[in-house]
C-alpha cells in the first residue's frame, strides 16, 4: 500500500496546518505503509517510515493512497479494549505476534533505525522489522511494475 502526503497536521487536539515539509513528512511524496490501525472506532492510521527513518503513526486524513497492494505478509488482528472500544491492526503477522510487544520496543530503540543495518549485532525488534519492512518494499516495487507493464 502506498500513499502520497497532501497535507502535514500537527496531532490531536491541536491538528494545526504544519506547512508543506516537516522532519517526518513532506508534502506530495509517496510513502509506503507499514501498516493501518483504526483506532477508538473511528480514526485510521498509517504506519510509515518517515523522511528521517522513524517508523511513526499518522492520521490517515493527511495522505491519499495511490496503491491499494496489500502486503503478502499482513494480517488483520482486532482487539477489545477495555472501555469497549475496538482496535483494528492490519499488519505484518510477525509484528502482530512477535514474542514480545513490537510496538513498544521498535519505539525505544535508537533513531533513526536505518543506521542499525550497518552494526553487526542488532537488537531481535530491529532485525524483525527489517525483515517485514524490507519484504513490504519489494512486494509493492513488483506490483508497481506489473502495474506498468513490467517497464
């Protein structure tokens, strides 16, 4: 799945206008999903590799999709909360089901996760990301070929 950037806001509550470039985003780029949550029964979010390599949730209202191609290795995994609200994760399996929480840890290792892939020895999060990230790439590279003809 991929998506381009049409407008960068500031997070809830305060979802002021941010400009045409940030840190994390830029306006008119493309950017592929790692992953989509819906969240509290009504606001979906897009998982991305952001322009300094953080892997950061978005609100989905700030981008239009221009590929649909879902991921080989996604799964839809749903959740009850406590306060009876649902949570809804479309995702690679193996994040949804790593021995550990995958979300939690990917955000306490240090930024920006493209410089792990030069260190010889990698913390078991960062090495699963890689994984499904790199896969998630290639997949969407191939169906965009096969979308163009195979140019």
């Amino acid at each position: 799945m991929k998506v381009k950037c049409k407008k960068i806001i500031a997070e809830r509550p305060n979802r002021k206008d941010l400009g045409e470039k940030t840190d994390d985003l830029t306006v008119n780029k493309e950017y592929i999903v790692l992953s989509v949550s819906l969240i509290m029964n009504s606001l979906i979010y897009y998982r991305i590799e952001t322009d300094i390599g953080d892997l950061v949730l978005f609100e989905a209202d700030q981008f239009d999709v221009t590929s649909s191609y879902i991921p080989s290795s996604w799964e839809i995994k749903v959740e009850l909360n406590s306060d009876e609200s649902y949570y809804l994760n479309l995702a690679p399996e193996k994040w949804n089901h790593a021995p550990f929480s995958f979300y939690e840890e990917i955000t306490e290792v240090s930024w920006p996760l493209y410089q792990w892939r030069d260190l010889d020895e990698i913390p078991e999060v960062v090495s699963l990301y890689f994984q499904e990230r790199d896969l998630i790439y290639r997949e969407q590279e191939e169906y965009d070929k096969s979308m163009k003809g195979g140019k």
